[in-house]
C-alpha cells in the first residue's frame, strides 16, 4: 500500500502536520502555508552517574522463583526526555526542548508551539497541531483553541466526555469507509473488505477541565457548564471492534466529515518513525559524548539540527531534480514523497554506491572530481577494461576535448 506521504502528493493536498515542524532559511519554504503539527517526546535514559539527570519511578512484573504469579518490583529509570515539534509532511523539526525524565511533558505544549511559531515566522502559520495523549490538558487544548489552532487528541477511558461520547456514539448513524485489500498471489489469491465505521459528535459540555484556568477552578457547581469540544467515535477499525466503547479522538475541529479528524489523527506514526527511529540508528541520537547534562543537551539539539538540515537539503534537491527553475526555489507542496520513502541510512548506502569510484584532484586552487577509470585514460595509465557506462577511451578523452 502506498506511503501516506505518497497518497498525498498524488492528490495535491496542500498541508504539514506539526511533530517536529521546522522552518528552513533561504528559499525553502517561502511561501505562506498553513502547517499541521505533532509534538513528540523520546525518553533518553542514561546510567545513574550522568551529571544532572533525572529520576523516575516506575513498575515491572519480576518472576520469583517457587511462586506462580510475578510480583511487581519498584526501580528508577535515569535520564531526560526530549520533546520535540515537527512538521509531519517535510520531518523538518520546529521547535524542541530537553528536560529532566520525571517532568510531565504535557506543560510544554503551548511553550513548544509558541517557539515553532516564532521559529517559522512568516513563512508559515500552524494550522492544525496533532498530540500525544501524554500531553491531554483541558486549560492547554483550551489555550491551542483561542490561538486559532485546530487540534486532535484521543481521549483516556476513564474520562466522563470519552464514556459520554462511546454512550451518544451507538445511537447515531456511523459514515462508514470500505477498502479492498487483497492476500496472496495466483490460485491462492483472496480478496477482503476492510469495514471502517466513525461517528461525529458535536458540542459535548462533559469535559471539566477545558477551559480557562479560572473558569475551571470549580467544576461541581450546579450552574457550572463546561465548554463544547467535538469528538469522533471509532466504532469499528477495519472490521475490528475495539474494546470498550471505541477509541474517541478530542477536537475543536469541524465533525461534519469525521473521517478527516481520523485520518488527520493518522499523521502520528510520523514522530516516532522519522524522527525518533531514525534519530536512534544513522543519526546515534542517544549516544552522547560525555556523561554530562550540558552534553548531552548540546548532543540533543545539534543532531536534531543536523537532521533537519539533511532532510532540507534532501528536499530542496529532490524538488529541484524534479522542478527546474532559474533558482531552483522549492515553494510550499514539499513532502517526504519528494524522497520515495528512501530514509537517511538507505540514502547514505545509495551515496557510498554511487562515489565509491570517484577520486577528486586538486592542482592548486582548482579541482576536479572523476571516476577513477576515467582518471586512469587521461593519466594513460592501462585498464584492463572500462565500465560501460563511460564507454571508450576514445569517448572518454573526447569528453574532455582531447584528442587520443
């Protein structure tokens, strides 16, 4: 099945999702867009004798020998975390902080958007911010809210708006998705019908704390009324039924076509694959240099600048390839499809392949790069025999205006 990123570049949509949104300089990304957003956050967990790290306490079932059930035993993980704003559609990161590992990350929503916002300038405004459930805040969304930005979030169970929402949900008429997936090859081929069923819900008053700080201080009150927030009911997941009510995603966005709030919601895999995961192998995010605080801070954030300057420079040359221009300027649909779903360690693997024959000479301040049986005819040196792709050595030292 073809990348998301692939599926919208095909039908032109034109939007970037915030998980680590960043904004390039120079011609990359001049022209006003509205951007989609995800926060993000990675533990970073370190040995205890890191200077300046955190600590948290946290739970594991252990196995006793001589006894049936585990038992559960208390242990401290070490380290940080680190939180990160991106755009969803380009990977560029936006906006990022470090912090101890025991911090709740949920208090660095707003200031992390407020930093993308002032990091994109005019180039781009956030439109949409998707969230991790570890960021769920009622007065933060409420903040995201009067900002003008559009955000999805799913909803925890034990939450009266989630249980209202699953209750309202099996009343009401589903808009139902169906796709065909099909299993096997030949005579053994067969065919599915995946089933996706969403309900709209608008205006639900059961979610205490969204608003304003003041105005949620004391949600008991008989006359209290809290303030409306939409919600989607997932009922049924390519024929499967969730446990439960259904899965509920928390919006301030239109309902009126729910399956935009779902598939929006979808732009979550993006964090942890393209940031995270790759941060870990080709870019050793999580190796630091010294087993200090100011370290591995200063390690965080150049690798992550890094990254956002090699998938920059991917992108601007991808558009560029594909694009030419006098300027080569890159405008405002850049998309990871620019890139066909090739990651950075598979890039550098291409890169290796395709100048591991190539030699570059200097001869004062001038310098040239060649193949090396290329090198080897205009040196006369003998070859055995020439690559096929550079043809003879007659065409070869023609190339060059030289004759044999």
């Amino acid at each position: 099945m073809p990348s998301r990123e692939y599926q919208q570049a095909q039908a032109g949509r034109d939007g970037t999702a915030l998980q680590s949104d960043g904004a390039t300089t120079g011609r990359v990304g001049t022209a006003l867009r509205r951007t989609h957003s995800r926060p993000g956050w990675q533990q970073s967990a370190t040995p205890q004798r890191y200077e300046g790290c955190g600590k948290v306490k946290q739970t594991r079932k252990v196995k006793v020998k001589g006894q049936k059930e585990p038992v559960i035993e208390e242990y401290y993980v070490y380290g940080w975390k680190v939180l990160v704003l991106i755009d969803v559609q380009t990977r560029l990161p936006l906006a990022m902080k470090l912090v101890q590992i025991q911090e709740y990350e949920g208090r660095w929503l707003v200031p992390l958007l407020e930093v993308a916002q002032r990091n994109l300038g005019t180039a781009a405004h956030i439109g949409t911010i998707v969230i991790d459930r570890g960021y769920l805040d009622g007065q933060d969304l409420w903040q995201l809210h009067h900002l003008g930005v559009l955000f999805v979030i799913v909803g925890k169970a034990n939450m009266a708006v989630v249980q209202d929402a699953q209750g309202l949900a099996k009343g009401e008429r589903a808009q139902v998705r169906e796709r065909v997936v099909r299993h096997g090859h030949g005579k053994t081929a067969s065919q599915e019908r995946l089933r996706t069923e969403v309900v709209g819900l608008e205006a639900l008053t059961s979610y205490d704390s969204y608003g304003a700080a003041e105005e949620t201080q004391h949600p008991g009150r008989r006359d209290y009324v809290g303030q409306p927030i939409n919600a989607v009911v997932v009922r049924r997941w390519d024929n499967r039924v969730p446990k439960g009510g259904g899965t509920v995603y928390l919006t301030n966005a239109s309902v009126s076509d729910p399956f935009t709030v779902f598939d929006t919601y979808d732009w979550r895999s993006v964090i942890k694959n393209g940031i995270f995961k790759e941060g870990k192998h080709p870019w050793h995010l999580l190796r630091f240099p010294q087993r200090t605080e100011a370290a591995v801070v200063v390690h965080c954030h150049f690798t992550l600048l890094v990254m956002g300057l090699c998938t920059a420079f991917r992108l601007w040359q991808a558009h560029s390839t594909l694009v030419p221009t006098a300027q080569t300027a890159v405008h405002a649909n850049l998309s990871t499809a620019l890139l066909g779903g090739e990651g950075t360690a598979r890039w550098r693997q291409r890169l290796r392949e395709e100048n591991r024959d190539k030699i570059i000479v200097f001869i004062g301040q001038a310098y040239g790069i060649f193949h090396l049986a290329e090198f080897a005819v205009l040196t006369h040196v003998p070859i055995r025999r020439l690559p096929s792709a550079l043809g003879s050595p007659q065409a070869v030292l023609q190339r060059f205006g030289l004759s044999p």
